[in-house]
C-alpha cells in the first residue's frame, strides 16, 4: 500500500469543472453574437440598449456572486452547482421567447410561433415600444442567467480546494477556468450558423440545453475527496499534503461546519486585495466577450459569419492563458517561494501584455488580423492572471472560507463589468451621433480607442494595490 500510484481521479473532477465552465460562456455568449445581425433588425436596439442589457447582467451578477458564494459554502458544493447550473440553463432558455413575449404585450398574441411573432412586431408603429419592450424582457432573462451564472466560479473554486493541494490549485483553476476561453472560442464556430439557419431563438434553446445534461454527470460523478471510492489512499493524501499533520476527521468534520460571515471576511486586507483586483480587471473580459463581436461589425463591417474565423483565432490564442498556472508553480517549485509571492510575480509578468492593447485600433489600419491578435493576447493574459487571483483565495482563507471570499472578489468584479459596459454603450451611441474625435480616430473607432486605453493599464494599477494592501504571504489562522 506504501507503494501505491497516485491516481489521477481528481482531474475527472478538474474536467467537470472545465465543462461547466465551457458551457456557462457559450450561454453567455450568444446574445453578443446575434444581436447585431439577427436582434436589432427585429427589436431596433441602439449599442445603449444593448449595453444597458449586458450592464445590468453584470451587475445583477455581482450582486449575485456575493451571495452565491456564502450559499455554496452553507448547502455545500455538490447541491449548490446543482442548482446554478440548472437555474442558469432555464435563464437561457428564456432569451428564446422574449420575441413572443413582446409580441404579446404589444399586439395580445400569446401563443404563437417565433415566426408569426416576428411579423406581428413589424406592425407595430411605434419602434420605442418595441425596443423597451424587449429590452426589458431580455433583461429578466438575463437577470435569471446572472443569478445561475454566479455560482458557477465559487463551487467551481471550492471544488479546486477540496481536490487539489495548494501547490497545483493554480494550475487546476487555470485548467477549468480555460472553458471560459474554449466556450468563447466553440462559440463563433456554432452560434452564428445555428442563428443563420434556425434562427436566433434556436441558438438558445440548444446551448442552454447542455446545461441540463452536465448536470446529469455531476450528480453521478462527484463526492467529496475523502468519500469518493475512485480516489485511492495515495491520491487522498496527496490532496491532503496541506493539512495540519495528526488533524483527525472529528476535526476536519467540525471546521467543514464552520463559516465565515461577509462582515467578518472584509475585515482582512486579503479578502480587499482580492477584491479590488477584480473589480478593476473583470470588466476588461466582459468588454472583450460582449463587445468584440459588436467591434468587427461596427468599425470593419463583418457580419456573424464572416467574423467567425477571426473570433476563432482570437479565442484560440487566449488558450495560451495555460501558462497561468504553470508559471507560478514554477516560482514556487523551482525557486522556493511562497505561493502568494510566486502568484504575485506571475501576475506582475502577465499585467504587461495587456499594454499591447493601446495599439489594437492603430494596427487596424494596416490589417485586421493585429487587432484580432492583440486582443487574443489581451485576453490570454486576463485569463492567466484570472486564475492566478482565484487561487490566491485558497492559498490564504481556510477551506470553509474560500467560496465566501470568492463571491465578495465576484461581486466587486462584476460591479467593475458593469461600469465598463454601460458606459461603453453610452459613450459608442455619443461618439457615432457627435462624429467625436479621439488621437486620430472619429466617430465610434474613437469610442473603441478609448475603452482600449483603459483595459490596456488596468492590471498593473490592480497589481500595485493589491501588493499595498498584502505585501507578504500570510494565512488567515484566526477565522
């Protein structure tokens, strides 16, 4: 038994993990790959309307996230996935009919198809109608799918503590946080031709429904480490390296009771540095997913389709975003630091690149395809940096704390989500109707400019507060 192989079952869970996460962006992301084509014909949206809609997402989200991660922690991770991604597939779901829901305010016919509702919308006079109409319809839908979506990070980052020793947590989180990247990437490939050929409604109705089939292999595959029976002795203890020696299960069973209250947790610099750093670099993710699609249309004319393979090489190269887990455990393991310092000199490498973004609309001049470039390599490095910041949770909060103190970074990160794209609405309608002009570039490619600028030097401001506010590794005994 001494002799026993470490097994590998925890990277079974890892995968869950990365396919939750897969699915979780493909539902977020069809609304940002149909509307300009197939929604605004039909509903007169302006880009206010649309940033209004993908604000309060971001917004509702965060609030969500706040409360999603003290839920996971009180009904336990195995319950609390459950009902996230369930609640999150119906929010998808329901996208799908707020055309016939409009129609049925608007003209009283119910019960009728996508079509037929399509064409009782045309004879409506008055367009404002039907744009607040529908806009306040998608913005339920979209509420429901924030407040699913919300769970998904912090049970996924509980998930990652229950499963893994701190020293390859980074990695593991960079492993399942990357179906953020294939999501976005599978996304373009599938949304816009599903779109084109069934429909913008189908699109829904399709991704949404691979949520309830996740489901399906979470309630049959996942069971705490230390119960499941595919997770032998050697991989137990390999899980468990980081627990206090001669710790018995009495112990262990009463500190998996314990929880921490958000008034308590904002009491640590920590839980604030975490904080603080999503809230000023989440929103650059969210602007490159909900606004990248809209960007290719606007500034170079590109409808769904024909942007699919430029969405594809840009999602694709945020793949790279892998090395974000590697990297750290590399400064840990081969230059003997401390998990934080290792994180935190990663991060510092990866807050960099996004600098490269102050030349994405420039480069545009001379080809597309460096626009697309940069933004990929923009997005890998959030991504890099991403999962580096969700482990610096688990690297200082005990084990009961850690889905708590995530839904509090959540929160602040999609507050920071929702200023970046509800003033990118407001300021893309003022920069079209005013013909504004920005260091050479008028109209909404100034809006663009701007809005780059701003992603480009984010990171490293976050990254110099961060390292104010918690110079020094140090683990939180006193919860």
């Amino acid at each position: 038994m001494l002799n026993e192989k470490i097994g590998k079952y925890r990277w079974t869970i890892c995968g869950l993990l990365f396919f939750a996460t897969t699915i979780n962006y493909l539902d977020r992301q069809v609304l940002s790959l149909t509307w300009k084509d197939h929604i605004v014909p039909e509903f007169h949206w302006t880009d206010s309307a649309y940033g209004d809609i993908t604000s309060i997402f971001s917004l509702v989200y965060a609030f969500s996230m706040l409360f999603a991660g003290k839920f996971v922690d009180w009904i336990d991770t195995k319950k609390g996935f459950m009902y996230a991604i369930f609640l999150w597939s119906v929010g998808a779901l329901m996208h799908a009919y707020c055309g016939i829901a409009t129609a049925g305010v608007l003209k009283g016919t119910w019960f009728v198809g996508f079509e037929t509702a399509k064409e009782n919308l045309k004879t409506v006079a008055d367009v404002s109608k039907v744009i607040n109409t529908s806009v306040a319809f998608f913005i339920v839908a979209r509420i429901v799918l924030a407040i699913g979506e919300s769970g998904n990070f912090p049970a996924a980052i509980k998930t990652t503590a229950e499963f893994f020793p701190k020293k390859d947590r980074g990695f593991a989180t960079s492993v399942f946080n990357s179906g953020a990247t294939v999501g976005a990437m599978l996304a373009p490939l599938t949304i816009p031709y599903i779109a084109e050929a069934m429909g913008w409604e189908m699109t829904f109705v399709i991704i949404g429904a691979f949520g309830f089939l996740w489901m399906f292999f979470w309630q049959t595959i996942y069971q705490k480490p230390h119960l499941h029976p595919k997770v032998n002795k050697a991989e137990l203890a390999y899980i468990q390296q980081d627990d206090v020696a001669g710790e018995t299960q009495e112990a262990k069973a009463i500190e998996a009771k314990r929880k921490l209250s958000l008034l308590k947790a904002f009491q640590y610099k920590q839980t604030w540095a975490f904080a603080v750093g999503k809230f000023l670099t989440d929103g650059v993710w969210w602007f490159f997913l909900f606004w990248t699609p809209a960007y290719l249309k606007d500034v170079y004319g590109l409808s769904g389709i024909q942007a699919a393979p430029y969405l594809t090489v840009l999602y694709a190269i945020t793949m790279f975003s892998l090395v974000g887990g590697w990297l750290p455990s590399y400064f840990i393991a081969k230059k003997n630091m401390d998990p934080y310092s290792g994180r935190m000199r990663a991060m510092l490498i990866f807050a960099f690149f996004p600098l490269l973004s102050l030349l994405a609309q420039p480069s545009g001049n001379i080809s597309i395809w460096l626009p697309v470039i940069i933004i990929g390599i923009a997005g890998a490095a959030h991504q890099s940096w991403s999962a580096n910041i969700f482990s610096t949770v688990s690297d200082m909060f005990p084990k009961y704390a850690v889905a708590t103190v995530t839904g509090i970074g959540g929160m602040a990160g999609g507050l920071g989500s929702f200023l970046i794209n509800k003033g990118s609405g407001k300021l893309f309608d003022h920069a079209a109707a005013t013909q504004m002009s920005f260091m050479g570039f008028t109209g909404k490619p100034a809006g663009y400019f701007i809005i780059f600028s701003v992603c480009a030097i984010v990171y490293l401001i976050a990254w110099f507060i961060m390292k104010r506010l918690v110079p020094k590794y140090k683990v939180i005994t006193d919860l």
